[in-house]
C-alpha cells in the first residue's frame, strides 16, 4: 500500500510541475482574449482566420480542462482516507493510479510543445533534390507520406501549389496542414531527406540515391515586423495546376516578392485571387518571421531560395530499402527497420523523438 501512495505522490508531482510549465493561467487568459474576438460582429468576415482562431479556442479548452480534470482527480487520489480503507479498496486504487498515470502519459508531450507558433498550422514545402527523374519521384514519396501523417492525426491539407515531373513525381509543392499543433509536430521535419534504393526509373535497375528538401514554415497571420506596401511585389500569372473550374483559364495565382530580402512565396490553387493572395501572403509572412529571427547565414539563404545542393548540408534522416532496409534519423539516432510503414505516415516516434531531444528543461 505504501508503495502505491508513493507512485501516486509523485504523479502528482509530476502533474504540478507540468502545470508550471504550462501556465494555465496564461493561456485562460488568451482563451478569454480570442472568446473575445468571436464575439466581434465581423468575426466571420475573413474565414480563413475565423477558423484558425474557433481551433485555437477548441484545442485550449481541451488542454486546460483536460490538465485540471487530470490534476483534480490525482489530488483525490492521493488524498484517500485510513489505511484500512484503502487496503479494501486497493485494488481499485491501483486501477485509477494507472489510468491517471496514462492519462498524464498522453497529455505530457503537449510540455514540448511550448514553442510561440507550435499551435499554429504548418506551411510544408517540397522540392525534388539532384537527380532528374529518381529525386522528383522521391519527392513525391515524401509528399504522400506527410499526406498520411496528416490523415492518421485527423489534420486538414490545403494545397498552395503543386509542380509535376516532366517523366514521373513531382519538382516541388507547397502545402498547409491544420490541425492541433500541426506546426509544433512538424517543424522539425525541415531539412534534407535522403532515399538510397534500386532505380525503378535505371534499365540496369541500379543502386541510386536521392535527395528531397522540406521547408517547414509556421502560418502566421500578422507579423511582428512592420512590412511595408511598398517592399512587396506582387505578379500575377495563370495557375498551371489543379483546382477547378476556371482556375487555369484566368490570372488567379500570385507570387508575392519581398523586396528588401528577395524572399518570394506564391499560391494558385485556390479558385480567386483575393484567397491565393491571402494564401501567399501568410506564406511569406512565415518566411520572413523565420528569416529574421535566424541567426544562422544558412538558414537565411534557404529561405531566400538561394540553396544548392551542396548548401543543403547533411541529411537529417535517410530511408534505405536496399541493399538492406533502415530508416535512420542522424539527429537522435531513431531508427525503424520497417521503411514501407514509415513512408505510409508512420512518422509520429521519429517526430517524439526530435521534441524530446529538443525540449528545453
């Protein structure tokens, strides 16, 4: 029985410490702020932003109460009665102990997502590395695979834009998922994904490896900076891809530039110009955020579009299906032996793995 009292003491103080953490009371108070806003009459104005403010209400409301139903019952539990009583009700005790422990379990990895626009939906951006035919396939792949990710996690695509291989897979594309924290999920995806496999595309069918950059940008609506109207260019140009009746026979697509840093971000699958413009905007938005708050030259230039090959550094995970299979994440050593279930959206250890490493204590 004492032993049990003390795993429950130490949930509980567990819990408490998560709650600092946390600060409930902080994010009540921006609960109450954003309530305020959906009362405005106007609040169903701009769509796009009435929605993405109703799924920060709904994803605060259930962390909050979720935590204190969490912390209230734990309390109880480690507020129980005589000795007497609780040994008739042990095995009962036992059983809430380890529901609650599941619960906190569930709930903790919210304690890594802290980050100021991990609840934000996620811009991700795909392009086909050297390697023609083989590299624009592997892109594709990569496509699908964070398509099921998003599936399995009940998170919402929007395409920005999308371009075809001239032979198979795809040079590029460009997409927002929505979702709770979809952002604080997926940010550490950024980075050089590479494919060591036979050549479907080779007549010799021989080993070819391939390479595929992902961008990963946080939709942010307002920025912290001023822009001015005059650092922004924006062109108009008719949409190559898919999205409707009358989105490839009119000017609807944009390509917004950003003068002073050169930075450009675009959107054409949406069916007028006034929803890709908005579209592209918080595109570039989450660009130059990012741009300014990197330290790293690098890191810069990626965003300015201005990469190579070469620049794109190491690859942060590699996906080998022969001569033997692995897919192995170079930054925690995480490792499955199952690629084809990894490509088919099985990326939610790879991406815990990463929060954890990177969690500030």
């Amino acid at each position: 029985m004492e032993e049990l009292r003390t795993k429950i003491k130490n949930l509980y103080s567990k819990i408490s410490k998560a709650l600092e953490v946390l600060d409930l009371d902080n994010k009540k108070n921006k609960l109450e702020k954003l309530r305020q806003e959906m009362t405005a009459p106007d609040f169903w104005n701009d769509q796009n932003k009435a929605k993405n403010i109703s799924s920060q209400v709904s994803s605060l409301e259930d962390q909050i109460n979720s935590w204190e139903i969490l912390s209230k019952e734990t309390k109880e539990l480690s507020d129980m009665g005589d000795d007497k009583q609780a040994e008739v009700l042990l095995g009962d005790l036992e059983t809430k102990y380890k529901n609650l422990f599941i619960q906190f379990t569930a709930l903790s990895e919210q304690l890594y997502l802290q980050g100021k626009y991990d609840h934000l939906p996620a811009i991700v951006t795909i392009n086909a590395g050297a390697g023609g035919v083989d590299a624009q396939d592997w892109a594709q792949m990569i496509e699908r695979m964070y398509l099921r990710l998003a599936e399995q996690n009940n998170w919402t695509v929007a395409y920005l834009s999308r371009s075809l291989g001239a032979e198979a897979g795809i040079k590029s594309a460009t997409f927002k998922i929505s979702g709770a924290y979809a952002y604080g999920y997926l940010k550490n995806e950024a980075g050089v994904h590479r494919l060591v496999r036979l050549s479907p595309y080779d007549s010799d069918h021989a080993r070819h490896t391939s390479f595929a950059m992902l961008e990963v940008l946080p939709e942010i609506d307002k920025l912290d900076i001023d822009i001015k109207d005059d650092d922004l260019k924006i062109d108009t140009f008719r949409s190559s891809g898919h999205g409707g009746q009358s989105v490839n026979t009119t000017d609807s697509a944009v390509r917004i530039t950003h003068l002073p840093t050169g930075i450009v971000a675009a959107c054409q699958n949406e069916r007028s110009q006034v929803q890709n413009k908005r579209q592209a905007l918080s595109y570039l938005y989450g660009k130059l955020q990012k741009y300014y708050e990197s330290e790293k030259e690098d890191e810069k230039k990626l965003l300015k579009g201005e990469y190579t090959e070469a620049a794109w550094g190491n690859q942060i995970r590699s996906y080998v299906v022969h001569p033997y299979k692995l897919v192995k994440d170079h930054r925690t050593n995480w490792q499955s032996k199952d690629p084809d279930k990894v490509l088919d959206g099985d990326l939610m250890p790879f991406i815990r793995a990463n929060l954890e490493k990177n969690v500030v204590s």
